[in-house]
C-alpha cells in the first residue's frame, strides 16, 4: 500500500496548462516566463495575480497552478516573494480538495521548502491538517513521517516565544486529536521533552499550550507514574507566577489527577514528597494539598477518592510540612496555616503529630508579619479550643510570639495560662522573670495588671517576707499602666488590702505626675467609702496635701488634680467626705469657664465647668462616707487657696480656686483659723478694689470678670462674721461698695451681696447707707439691675434700725429712685414682647445673674408692681410728721406720671389716705353685707368721688353703720346719737347730710338693683391688699422621694424654730381675718393651723405640709393639692443630698427657695427657678443667712417672688386697687 501511494507522489515531467473559468484568463507561457525569469517585482505581481485569480475565478487544476510557483520558496529568494509565494501556497491548500495526493504534495513542499521555517511551517500545517485534527496521511509518509517533524521542531524550538506558543499549541491539539496514532515510545519522548521544556518556559501563552499537553496525556491515563512528581513539581512552580489563566489550566489539571484512580494517592505522595523538599514548588504544593482538604468529606467521586486518600496517607503531609524549607516565606506560611487549620477543623492530625515538637516549631517559625491575620486568628482559635492540658505549654508559647494577632479571649487564655500556672506568684521559680516577660510581651495593659493584681494578692497571702512584695510595688508603679482604664480600681485595691507599712512604702514610692495624682485621688475615694479606711485615707489625704503644696507652683496640672479633689471636701463633725461640685455656675461663667453658658472650650484651658472626670466619679462621691476621713481642719488647704489669691501664681491656678471657693468656704468649721479668714477677708476686699497683685495677669476676661467672682466669693463670709471686728465689717461693705461704682457687670451681685448685708451686717451697712443710696440713684442703667435694686430697698425697709438715721433728702432719695424706674418700665413696655410661658416645661434655668436675658413685658410689670410697692412701704415707715413733709415731693411724681393712668391714680389716693391715718389690714374683703339688707335696717348708697358710700340706719335706734368703699381701701364707722337719744331713730338721707353736708355736689344716690347689687359683691370680692400663698416643706434625712417628704408630721427643731419666727400661727376653723390660700376653714381637713404674716399692704399664707393631717395616701394627695398650686415653695432641707428640682413635680411650681444647714447657726439659701426665669433676685447664687436673720430674710424674698410669678404667668395683671377702681367705675357708668 505505500508503495503505490509513494509511487504516486514521484516527480513526473508533465505539461501544466490549468483551465482558466471565467474572464481573466492566465497565459501558461507568460506566466511560466514571468515565474522562471521575471524580475523579482514582476515575480511578486504575478504571484499576486494568482492569489488574486484564486479568489475570483475558478481553476480546473490549483496543485498544478502551484507547481508553477513553488520554486519562489526557496531560501534564495528574497523574503517578500517567498511571504507573497507562501501566501499563493495557503490559498491553495485551502482551495484544494482534501484527497491524499493533493494533501501529500503539499506535505512534501512543506518539508522541502518551509521546514526550516518554523512559522510558515505550522501555519501551513495548521491549514493542512485542519488545527492538527487531521494527520493520519502525514504520520504514515514514509520519507519523512509526522512524528519525526514534530520530534525534530520540538527540539529545535526558536528563541521567538511566539513561535514556540504556535508550535506548541498545534502540537497540543495533534496529540489530543490523535493520541492514539502515536506510537508508545514516541508519546513517552514527547511527554518527556515536553516536561523538560515546562520547567523552562519563560512564557505564559506557551506554559499554557505545555500544561495542555500534560492534561491531554493525564486525561487519557498515558502518564507514568515516574512522571508524576515533575508533572506536580512544574505545577506547583507554575503557581507561583500567580497567573489568573493558568491558575485555571493548573486547577483543571489537578481536578483530573485527583478525578484518576491511578493518579489521586499518587498526587498527594509526590506533593508531601515536594512539600517537605523542594523550596519553589512548594507553595503550589500546598495549594494542592489544600484542595485535597477542601475535597474531603465530599460525596462526589472526587471527595470520594480524596477522602480514602488522605485517610491513608494524611500522617506524610505534617513531617513535609514540618520539612518544608519554604515555611518562612510569607505566602507558604500563610498556606501552611491554612492547611493546619484545615487539618484541625477535619480531625486529621493525630495526638501523636500534636505532641511533635518540630510541628510546634514549625508554627513557631512563621512570621506573624506575613501571614493573613484572618487564617492566623482562625488557626489561634481552633488551638485554644484544644482541651488537652499537654498542648497548652505550646500554645501559649505559640500565641506569646504572636502577640500582635491575638483576639481577646486568645489574650485570656494566656492569662489564665499564668494565673493557673502562678507564673508570677511569688513562691513560683522566676517569678519576677516572669512578670517582666509578660510585660514585655503583651506590655502594659489592663490583662496583663489584672494578672499581676492577682498574683500580688495570692503573694499577698502567703508570703511572710515583705521584701518580694516590694517588687510588685515598683510594677504596679510603672507608667505605661498608668493611662489604662482598670489602672485606678487596681491602685484603689492594692491599697485598701495592703498593711500599713507596705502603705508607707508604696506611698513613698509615688510619683508626682498629674495623671499618676489622679488616681490616687481615686483611691482616696476608693477608700472613703468605708468607715474601716480611716487611717489609710488620712495617708493619703495627707500625702495629697503635702504634694498640692510642694507643686503649687511647679507642676499646675497635679495641683489642680488635688485641688479639684479638696475644694469637693465638706465637713461631717470631726470627718470630713466630698461631694460634687455645685453652686459655682455663675462663678465659672464670670471667669469665662462655664461651657454650660455659651464658652467654647480653649485647649489651653487645665479646667472647665462643668467636668466629667473619671477620677472623680460621681458614683464615688454621692456614696461617700461621713465617717471614715477623719480630718476636721482644712487650714493647710486654705493656706494655699490664700497664697494663690494674694500671689496670683498662675491663671489657671487662680481662677480654678476662685471659682471652687465659695461653697466650701461656707463650712466655717473646716476653717478655724482665725487668722487665715481674716488675711483671706482683707485679700479679697483689696482685690475687689482692683489692687491685684503685679503678676496679675487673668486670660480671656477683665478684671471687672475677676471682681464679679470675689463678690460673689463674699456670699460665704457670714459664716464667719463672729469673728468680725467693727473694721473688718466695715472693709468689707466698703470694698462692695467700691465694686458697685463699676456697676456695669459688678451692679448686680453687689448689690445681691448687699441684700443680705442688711441683716448680717447692718451696723456696716448702716454707716454707709448714705453713699449707697447716692450710687443706686445717680447710676441707674438696665431692667437687670433695678430688681435688686428695689429688693435692696424693701429689705431696708423691713429693718427698722437701718433707716432710723435717714433725713427726708435720702427718704427723697428712695422715692426718687422707684419713681424713674416706674418711668423706665412705662416708656419701655411697648417696645418689649410677651414672654411665652412653657407650663409643662420642666427644665431648670441655670444662668447666672449677671448674664444678659431679654426682658419682657411681664417683667416690667414686675418692676412696675415693686416700684409702686416700694413708695407705698417706705411711706408707711415713716412716722405722721415724716410724711406730712414728704406727701407733697410724693404725690408731684404721681402727677407728673400722669393721674389718669389708673396706677398713678390709686396710689395718689393711698399715699393721701395714709398721711392722716395708719392702715388697717384685718379688713382684707368688704364687711359681711348682709346687714345692709336686714329688715331692721334702712339701707342707702351713695357714689362719693371715687368711693361707694353706704349708710345702714337701724329702725328702732338711733345707731347708723356707714360704709366708704374705695379703691385702696374699706371703711366702717358707727354713728350713734347721744345716749338720751337712743330710741330716735335716723334716716340714712339725714346721717350724710349731717356729715357731708345737704347738697353735696359729689353725692349721687345710687339705685341698688340686682345688677348694681352683683357689681358691688364684685368689687367686695377683690382685696384691698396684695395676696400670697407660699409652700413650706420639709426633707428629712436621707429623704429622696416624694411621699416620704409629704408624710413628714414634724420637721427638725431648727426647722419647727423657724416657723415660730416666720409669721403668725393663726386657727384655720372659722378664720375670716385672715387670708387662707385657699385652706379649709370648717373642717379642719388642712389641718387646724397654719402660719400666716402680714404687712400694711400684704398678707402672705402659708402652706406647711407638716401642719396638715398625714398618715394616709388621701392626706398626702392633699398636700401635694396646695403645695403644687402654688407658684413658690420652702424647702427646708436636711437630706444631707443635693436638691433637686421639682423635687415634688408640678407644672405650677415656678421657684424653689431651698434652705439648707451650713455653718454653725448658719443657713444656705439658694433659688432653683423654672427655664426662662431670669434671676433677678438676691439668692440666685446662695447667699449665707444667720439662724436669727433667716425667717424675716426668708418671708422677703418668697413673699417678692411670688409676686413675681403671678405677674410673670399673666401678663395682664393689675394691682388689686387697679381692679377695684376699675369695677367702681363700672357701678358709676352704669348708675349713668
């Protein structure tokens, strides 16, 4: 048979004339001339003509039309015609029939002409063999068979990667097209060479076409088994190229061997053989490796095949990669974790490999910095849940190195490791060793205090000798502990277990740092919550004053750290305790400190009110013990505070001691020194009349702030009036008054401070009450200052021996003053608006006093309602001769107001009424007017000017009652004839004539009709004077809740004290002199008593709760009735706890005047009013008041309150004369 085929493909001299179809026809012999002797550019256009002529015409014989042109391929040619002649070749092979002996002649060209050529000649044999498909004719050709082009090609592969990438794909598809063609041996060769030039290629395109081949001969089971470890060792170096393509190839690859029986135990042998070998294919590998892990368990063929693999030969994977030389290179570690985790979570690894040491040096070795954090954390956690005690030495060698990848509770398992194992006890062999390798290791954190918190307390317990404990001293002292969150727990426990001599030691050993400070003032209150502590808080207090004293002007952060712990200490008998900071919200605000109040905080700043301190928690202070500090005299600390004042050291220093002084400067028992008062007294005084120090330097406010907040520093200083000569006293009134001339921000406390100088130092105050009038009358500025302004004179009103040396000028002086600021209110009301109360808005307003707040009408109409309140008072204190002289300079400033204003008009009529007669106030309401109807009675009414006249003359006697209705007031006299007239009787006609003469113009009869009768009980029902009711309660110790408040039957005996002196105690049942608020009268079901004052123009009730009936939820129901309708409440409280407000909730209640124990026969008063109150009144910041001095002091300020709240929630309120003239109007319009 190939004898004849051979015979066929013999050269044979024939004549070529190929039949042209079509109408470009092909001269045979110009053309043959033209191929055979042309030129070379005539060659190459006739070639192109039969390119040309192939594609458009058809031609009888294309093997013979390229027998014409075949020579031109010969290498002697130039390269263009042999690339246009090798062209002319594929378009003749592709439009020749596919016979054998066409398919042969060109094989043999091919070998003759293009073999040389590797590119022309795969691309020509591509074409030949359709993609190598088809090459069954050219294995068998006997001259030069297939095989033996493929072999001599592979061998002589040209550097072009191109080139060899083509080669090497056709190769690939002849041999997966036609594997079995091959012979063994020559397929044994190729997969042989074919390997050998894998590990060499340089590119991915022709690694690709290798590996394809390599899948071809694993797919149909051709592999050897001795080529099985290079096949796996090419893979796995092939992965480290980190192609994305041929990652795919390799996996598909390695899918089919461990889809092969033949090949799956064989794979995972030569990949743990390579593992623990070889350095560069490692890392495929074990990627290998992983794949085998992610296989087991399956239930598909694979996962079947793989799962019986590693089943048997898993123990060879842990030596490899004990083994494996690349372990330190980041990505085999990271596969290395992998696949231990993997092996872990699988159960694949034995105890016998678990307890192997290099398995654990292997892990050891992997750099932490490399390795995913994710796959160690993973792996980390799969080790920690090993139960097998005899691993965990390892393990936590393992996670000591790895320090930085350990969660938390990996963290804790190391721990625990050194706790359970007392690695740091003290009876434990290198103990100290080990407690500096812990914090070497895993550094200063909160795991690593709490093991050596441990350790110390179990070395604590055991150890007799104290020198080892020392030790632990020095560690719990290192600073990197310092900023740690559990660092003052720690420090407070170490302290409350250790004896005193170790106290002394450790105390010793303290730094001075601020932040160090800080936690021991935790500790302190650490220590202050038991009664059991008190020798060692008083070391530490002690300690902290020594340290406060030598850094005052050194170190100002740890000065202020101790400061802000001593200016919290307040007294408890011979103890004393901390509390939290209060009542310095306007002192903070005057030093521009106050973030509360619109200050921005600064980062110069070293402190800010208010402060949220961790070392100071509030937890810690609200349970603080009243007996456990023993230490009853701050002198040491005052000393400094006096120091600081007079040399001004810093200004973060002084302002902070400015700022916290007052409220403990109001506990005179923790300040026995006389003379440390007094120098502080004088400093203050001499600064407040701007004679600072010549380092005074304040940042960021004037020294006009600095005066406000020594003035209302003095609010403490009658504590200590005992103690005050005549000349301190006088000091002091005349440094405020020197303050007070600056006026525009030291007007108001100076004057809140002068307020109660009138009751604690009246002497003073009386001396210089000249020079103050002259101030408030020629320095009059804004709405802010005229409240306390008139507060000021109603309390000198109140306080006879004040006044008693006032000529008529200052008395001019005084009415002077409340009739500008009546002026002022009218020219202003217009241009002011309505201020919108909020009832349900139950939120404190915590401006201080000096701060700007918009001023309403309603206040206006306050200062209005003082104004008319303080001519009418100070008229009355005046004896008749005084206001015979003064009338006239009175009622010229209530013409020149205007009379027909109706407020000018009444207080006209009051202010002439009281020049002849003192006033009566029993009369609050009109007489009982049933008499005025009584059948033995005639009765008559009048309209006298603007009064309502009334005569009852009785029918039988000669006994008339008359009564005068006006606006200001209710008159009744009694006219009765001489005794021998006693049986005549009068008409009431004949008792005004005889009195007001026949005649009188101004007398109109009125007609007494049931309308005129109901607008006379109107006018009946408006009182003539001003009405208050005002809630007194008490809070016992320890009392937080409304219902243990209300149920309190009796107060303590200072507070039963100060209702004796409040006012009158008066019988409820059948009560009609008195004004009430509202108590019942017939039954007793408020009580049988309450406390009730009065004054020429007022009358002020009001309710105690612990005069009401108590004992049940009604009775408190009823307490809480009246004390929530009313606007102002007392509150006396001794609960020991700060108050709060709305301490008994209502919508109702608007200020809270709250009176609290201080000083030795000594009370702090504070207002709490609700938001939006401005506070214009005297204890808006606390003011101290004696025992003695406190029940009148008390009765002023509630009574000015309320009526502050009654016109601040109506904004058209009137005076009752208002109201009254007004209806008498009504009954005159209406009689016509």
């Amino acid at each position: 048979m190939f004898k004849s085929i051979s015979k066929t493909f013999r050269s044979k001299p024939i004549a070529v004339q190929p039949t042209v179809v079509g109408t470009d026809l092909i001269n045979q012999r110009d053309l043959v001339a033209t191929l055979k002797t042309g030129s070379t550019s005539a060659k190459i256009a006739a070639v192109r003509q039969l390119i040309s002529s192939i594609k458009t015409v058809s031609i009888s014989s294309i093997p013979e039309l390229w027998f014409l042109a075949k020579q031109n391929l010969e290498l002697s040619n130039s390269d263009q015609l042999r690339l246009e002649t090798f062209n002319l070749f594929l378009a003749c092979i592709e439009a020749s029939d596919r016979s054998t002996p066409t398919k042969m002649a060109y094989y043999k060209d091919i070998l003759e002409y293009l073999e040389s050529d590797i590119d022309y000649s795969v691309q020509s044999l591509k074409l030949l063999t359709n993609e190598g498909r088809d090459i069954y004719d050219l294995l068998i050709y006997q001259p030069y068979p297939f095989f033996k082009y493929l072999w001599s090609t592979l061998n002589n592969l040209p550097e072009r990667e191109e080139s060899q990438t083509e080669f090497t794909l056709f190769l690939a598809n002849c041999l997966k097209f036609n594997f079995n063609l091959f012979e063994s041996k020559d397929l044994a060769k190729l997969l042989s060479k074919v390997l050998d030039l894998a590990t060499r290629a340089a590119n991915i395109d022709t690694l690709t076409a290798y590996f394809q081949i390599i899948d071809t001969y694993i797919s149909l089971g051709s592999v050897p088994p001795s080529s099985i470890r290079d096949i796996v060792d090419i893979l796995g170096r092939a992965k480290l190229l980190g192609n994305i393509q041929l990652d795919h190839t390799i996996d598909g690859i390695l899918v089919t061997l461990l889809s092969s029986p033949n090949y799956t135990l064989l794979t995972f042998v030569k990949c743990s053989e390579i593992i623990g070998t070889e350095e560069r294919p490692a890392y495929g590998c074990l990627v290998f490796v992983q794949t085998y892990l992610d296989y087991y368990g399956d239930t598909s063929k694979v996962g079947r095949l793989v799962t019986d693999v590693l089943e048997t030969a898993s123990g060879l994977l842990l030596p490899a990669i004990v083994s494996c030389p690349a372990q330190t290179q980041p990505a085999v570690a990271n596969a290395i974790c992998s696949i231990v985790l993997s092996l872990l979570d699988l159960g694949l690894l034995s105890q016998r490999q678990f307890m192997d040491a290099r398995f654990w040096d292997c892990l050891m070795a992997m750099d932490s910095e490399a390795v995913d954090r994710s796959t160690f954390g993973r792996l980390f956690d799969r080790l920690q849940a090993a139960t097998n005690p005899l691993w965990r030495e390892h393990i936590v060698r393992l996670f000591e190195k790895n320090r930085d990848l350990l969660s938390e509770s990996q963290l804790d398992y190391v721990m625990d490791s050194y706790n359970s194992e007392l690695r740091c006890v003290a009876i434990t062999e290198n103990w100290q060793q080990n407690c500096e390798s812990l914090m070497n290791t895993f550094g200063t954190t909160d795991k690593v205090l709490a093991v050596l918190e441990l350790a110390f307390f179990e070395s604590l317990d055991i150890c007799e000798n104290r020198e080892p404990l020392s030790h632990y001293l020095d560690l719990f002292l290192n600073e990197g502990f310092w900023n740690l969150a559990n660092y003052p727990d720690t420090l407070a426990k170490i302290l409350l277990r250790i004896d005193n001599q170790l106290l002394e030691l450790l105390v010793s050993k303290f730094p001075s740092a601020a932040v160090f400070t800080q936690h021991v003032v935790y500790s302190l209150l650490f220590l202050c919550q038991s009664s059991r502590n008190t020798s060692k808080a008083g070391a530490i207090f002690d300690y902290l004053l020594e340290l406060a004293s030598s850094t005052i002007s050194t170190d100002h952060d740890t000065f202020l750290t101790i400061a802000r712990l001593m200016a919290r200490a307040r007294p408890a008998d011979d103890y004393i305790y901390f509390v939290d900071v209060c009542d310095v919200d306007g002192l903070c605000h005057n030093l521009a400190r106050n973030v509360d109040t619109g200050h921005i905080r600064d980062e110069s700043w070293k402190w800010q009110y208010p402060e949220t301190l961790t070392y100071l928690p509030r937890e810690l202070l609200e349970n603080c013990s009243h007996r456990c500090l023993k230490r009853c005299d701050l002198s040491d600390w005052l000393e400094l505070v006096v120091l600081t004042l007079e040399t001004f050291v810093h200004w973060e220093v002084y302002s902070f001691v400015l700022g916290h002084l007052c409220p403990q400067l109001a506990y005179s028992s923790l300040f026995p020194s006389h003379d440390q008062i007094l120098r502080l007294i004088r400093t203050l005084c001499h600064q407040l009349q701007l004679r600072f120090p010549s380092s005074f330097k304040p940042v960021a406010v004037s020294k006009t702030d600095v005066q406000v907040a020594l003035i209302r520093t003095l609010s403490a200083i009658p504590a200590y009036q005992a103690i005050f000569s005549r000349t301190e006293e006088d000091l002091l009134i005349s440094s405020v008054i020197s303050a007070l001339k600056s006026w525009d921000k030291t007007g108001i406390p100076c004057l809140h401070f002068l307020i109660v100088s009138c009751y604690e130092f009246s002497a003073s105050i009386k001396r210089f009450l000249g020079p103050i009038l002259s101030i408030l009358q020629t320095r009059l500025s804004t709405a802010a200052t005229a409240a306390p302004i008139l507060d000021l004179l109603f309390s000198l009103s109140e306080l006879p021996a004040l006044i008693s040396n006032l000529t008529t000028e200052d008395y001019k002086r005084i009415f002077a003053i409340a009739f500008k600021y009546i002026e002022y209110s009218k020219d202003s009301f217009q241009n002011k608006k309505e201020h919108d109360v909020d009832y349900l808005d139950s939120s404190l307003d915590r401006l201080p006093s000096t701060q700007t707040f918009e001023v309403s009408q309603q206040l206006l109409l306050f200062l209005t309602a003082m104004s008319y309140r303080a001519v009418c008072g100070w008229f009355l204190k005046l004896s008749m001769d005084q206001r015979s002289e003064l009338v006239e300079f009175i009622n010229k400033n209530l013409v020149a107001l205007g009379l027909e204003d109706t407020k000018n008009k009444v207080h006209y009529e009051a202010i002439n009424r009281f020049v002849t007669a003192e006033n009566s106030t029993r009369q609050i309401f009109a007489v009982d007017t049933e008499i005025d109807y009584h059948k033995d009675y005639d009765t008559r009414h009048w309209l006298h000017g603007d009064a309502l006249l009334t005569v009852a003359s009785h029918k039988h006697t000669s006994k008339s009652l008359l009564t005068l209705r006006r606006s200001t007031a209710i008159d009744r006299f009694e006219v009765r004839l001489p005794a021998r007239h006693t049986h005549t009787s009068l008409q009431p006609s004949f008792v005004v004539s005889a009195l007001l003469g026949a005649g009188n113009a101004d007398l109109r009869p009125l007609e007494m009709d049931d309308q005129t009768r109901r607008s006379v009980a109107v006018m009946d029902r408006i009182p003539v004077v001003n009405l208050h009711k005002i809630g007194v309660v008490y809070i016992g110790p320890g009392q937080t809740t409304e219902k243990d408040i209300l149920s309190n039957q009796f107060g303590s005996e200072a507070y039963e004290a100060f209702l004796t002196r409040l006012g009158k105690l008066i019988r409820l049942r059948g009560c009609t002199d008195y004004y009430v608020g509202g108590l019942d009268t017939q039954n007793d079901q408020d009580g049988e008593y309450t406390v009730h004052y009065h004054s020429p123009v007022s009358h002020v009730c009001f309710h105690v709760t612990t005069m009401m009936p108590h004992g049940t939820d009604d009775a408190v129901s009823s307490k809480k009735r009246h004390i929530g309708n009313d606007f102002v409440n007392i509150y006396w409280n001794d609960s020991g706890k700060p108050f709060l407000f709305h301490k008994i909730a209502s919508q109702f209640n608007f200020m809270s005047i709250v009176i609290e124990p201080c000083a030795e026969q000594c009370y702090r008063v504070k207002i709490f009013r609700k938001a939006g109150i401005p506070g214009i009144f005297s204890t808006t910041h606390f003011k101290l008041i004696s025992e003695h001095n406190l029940p009148s002091y008390i009765r002023n300020v509630s009574t000015l309150c309320g009526q502050f709240c009654e016109i601040w929630t109506n904004s058209d309120w009137q005076f009752n004369w208002e109201r009254r003239y007004r209806q008498l109007q009504t009954i005159r319009a209406r009689a016509g």
